[in-house]
C-alpha cells in the first residue's frame, strides 16, 4: 500500500513538473526576445538624461536698448563725407555751405517773423546760392592759404591765422554778402553804400565777440580739410543774424 502511494506521488510530480515546463515554454514563445539594438536604435531610444536640445525663441525684451541702425547709417554719412570732401574737395564744401545757409535762413525767417509773417522762399534761395557759389569755395581757397603760409598749430600761429581772417577774410565776406544780396533784391549801387555804412561796422563788432573763440578751436585742433566744415557748424548761429541782418530795408537818406 506503501509503495502504490509513492509511485502515485512520483507521477503527481512529474506532470507537475512537465506541465510547468510547458507553461515555461509557451511563456518565452510568446514574447519573443528583443532584437539587438544598433546604433541607430540606440539613439532613437537614448535614456531621458540626454533630452535634444530645442531651440527656445528668445522673446522680446522692451527694456533692452534697440539696435541702432541709424547709427550705422551715420557712420556710413560721415566715411561717405570725408571720402567726398578728398575727391571733390570745393563741390562738397560749396554743397555743404549752401545747405547751412539755407537752413539758417528758415531758421531766421521764423525766429523773427514767427507764424504771421509769410515765408519768403526767395530769400532762401539767394542765401542758399550765396553759400554754394561765394562762400563755399572762398573757404576752401583761405584755409588751403592760411595752411600753406602757417602750417604749424602752435599758439602764436593759430594767433595770426586768426587776425588776418578779422582783419582780411572777415570784413570782405561781410561786404560781398550784403553788397549780392542787396544787388540781388535790386537796389543800385547808392543803395548798397548807404547799406554797408548802416550794417557794415555793427556787424563788424558783433563778429568780433564771436569768430575769435571758434577760429581758435578750428585753426589750433581741426585738419586743413575739415576746416569749412567745422567753420559752417560755427557759423550756423552766425548766419542766422546775417540773413536777418541782410533782410532789413533799404538804408533811409537814399535818393
């Protein structure tokens, strides 16, 4: 009896033990193993610690300061102006004057008139065409001499650049600009001598409290070449009285 229980327990074992072999068996047949990974693989399924890198669109900051292309375009005026005043040296600064002259001129008209008084383009045009065809080449021509006669920038020669243009340069512009702006409004030549007699010494005195100081800093620190220009920055201020000065009427006492 002994003997039959454990044969019969030996048979229970042994189907258990098949049919857990089996199972097994069925299991790995079901999920197959996963084919070796290549490189491709392993990059398209690298771990997470290694994220691509994206590209993040910055957003716009208001407070940051804005590029500055108008200084670039300013920069690119001055390299144009500076190559144009070594090429055409007497056309860009005749351009140059008559675009001060013009711009004092308005300048002038509405200071003095204000918003009542019709604008006179005219007017603006004479001085426009005072400055492009007198001044601008007369200041090319006198710097170029006073360069050539004393090219040092010492003091005492920067001194007597500055008393020859008071006592030479100065006074005849001053004559030439209202003698062809009165011939150019039509007064005869009494008219013009009454009118240099009238404005002529005024002038004279006012200029002397203002030219001294800029032909100071244009003769001792600027270039021969930059010379008309820094000059017809200075005399931005200077023209506007001179337009006003040249717009008055005609001298009284004239027959």
């Amino acid at each position: 009896m002994a003997a039959s229980l454990s044969k019969i327990t030996i048979l229970r074992l042994q189907c258990s033990h098949h049919s857990s072999k089996t199972t097994l068996n069925h299991t790995i047949t079901d999920h197959p193993s996963p084919p070796p990974l290549n490189a491709a693989s392993w990059l398209h399924r690298r771990p997470a610690r290694f994220p691509r890198f994206q590209h993040h669109h910055r957003k716009p900051n208001h407070s940051e300061p804005p590029t500055a292309p108008s200084s670039l375009q300013q920069l690119r005026l001055v390299r144009w102006y500076l190559q144009s005043i070594k090429s055409r040296p007497i056309a860009t600064k005749s351009a140059t004057a008559a675009l001060i002259y013009t711009a004092a001129d308005i300048t002038s008209q509405t200071i003095v008139g204000g918003i009542e008084q019709r604008y006179e383009l005219v007017r603006t045009l004479r001085m426009g065409g005072y400055g492009m065809v007198i001044l601008g080449p007369s200041l090319h021509y006198w710097y170029n001499l006073m360069s050539a006669v004393f090219p040092k920038h010492d003091v005492l020669s920067t001194l007597k650049k500055i008393g020859l243009g008071q006592a030479v340069y100065g006074p005849a512009m001053t004559v030439v600009f209202f003698s062809v702006n009165a011939a150019l409004q039509g007064e005869n030549a009494g008219e013009i001598v009454a009118r240099l007699r009238r404005d002529l010494v005024p002038t004279m005195m006012n200029g002397v409290m203002y030219w001294p100081v800029c032909d100071f800093v244009t003769f001792k620190f600027i270039p021969v070449h930059l010379q008309p220009l820094v000059v017809n920055s200075f005399s931005y201020l200077w023209t506007i009285y001179m337009t006003y000065m040249a717009s008055l009427n005609k001298a009284s006492g004239v027959q």
